[in-house]
C-alpha cells in the first residue's frame, strides 16, 4: 500500500511536472510566433515608412532644384536690368506734378499736370533691389507652402 501511494505521488509529481514544462513550452512557443508576428509587421511598416521618406526626399529635392533655377533666372534677369541701367539703354523714370512746387523745365505736362523725373541708375538699382527682395521672399515663401503641401501629402497617403 505504501508502495502505491508512493507510485502515484511519483506518478502525480511527474504528471505535473510534465503539464507544466508542456505549458511553458507552448506558451514560449506562442509568445515567440506572436513576437515574430509583430517583428514582421514592424518590420514591413519600417520599409514602408523608409520608402515613403525616400519619396517624400526625393520631391523636396525637385522643388529645391526649381526654385535654384528660379532663383537663378531672376537674378540674371535682374542683372541684366541693372547692366542696361548703367549702359543708359534702359532709363527709370517718376512721375512728378508740376504744381507740387517742384520745377521740370523742358519738360511737357499732361492734363493732369503730370511729368515723369528720370531717376540716376544708382537710384533706380535701390529702388529695384526691394522689388528684387520681396519677389525672392514670395519664392521662399511658395517653396516653403509647396514643401508643406507634399510632406501634408505624404502624411494622407500613409495615414
């Protein structure tokens, strides 16, 4: 009897020994699948956030390079206008009244007692220069809303 009772503690100790080492087993196995599972998702959402960033780069880089070219055109469209300047083959002028006090001798008045004051080229360059900032500033300024615009974009594409 003793005996038996000694067998069937044995047996039962070994039984759960076994059931458990058995469950552990199959929960590391699951949890390992499951981790596995979710390295995999992350792993494919890590790719598809890396390509879209390539993309989203690669269209920052085109707007970049248009307003490199835009810029460039301006300023040698700017240069130009200043070359003809000092050349006297392009003249800047103002209109001035006449009543204003101011004299303009040899100079024809219209119907509204209007005559134009031609400007030095060192006047005219000044005053061309702030014409000259505030179109590169709105160029900044629309790359800056294009680049939001594409990034703005991208995000909606993802999402």
């Amino acid at each position: 009897m003793k005996r038996t009772i000694m067998m069937t503690a044995i047996a039962l100790m070994t039984g759960v020994l076994a059931g458990y080492w058995f469950c552990h087993a199959r929960w590391e196995a699951d949890t390992e699948r499951m981790n596995a599972s979710r390295a995999r998702e992350e792993s494919e959402r890590l790719k598809k956030f890396l390509e879209d960033n390539r993309n989203l780069q690669e269209i920052v880089r085109g707007l970049q390079a248009r307003m490199k070219k835009e810029n460039d055109h301006a300023k040698r469209e700017y240069d130009a206008l200043l070359a003809r300047l000092h050349r006297g083959t392009a003249r800047m002028s103002v209109p001035v009244r006449k009543d204003g006090g101011l004299s303009c001798t040899g100079r024809a008045a219209d119907d509204a007692g209007q005559t134009r004051a031609e400007l030095d080229p060192e006047t005219a360059e000044r005053i061309l220069a702030v014409g000259r900032d505030g179109d590169e500033a709105i160029r900044e300024l629309n790359q800056c809303i294009d680049q939001y615009r594409a990034v703005e974009k991208a995000c909606k594409q993802t999402a």
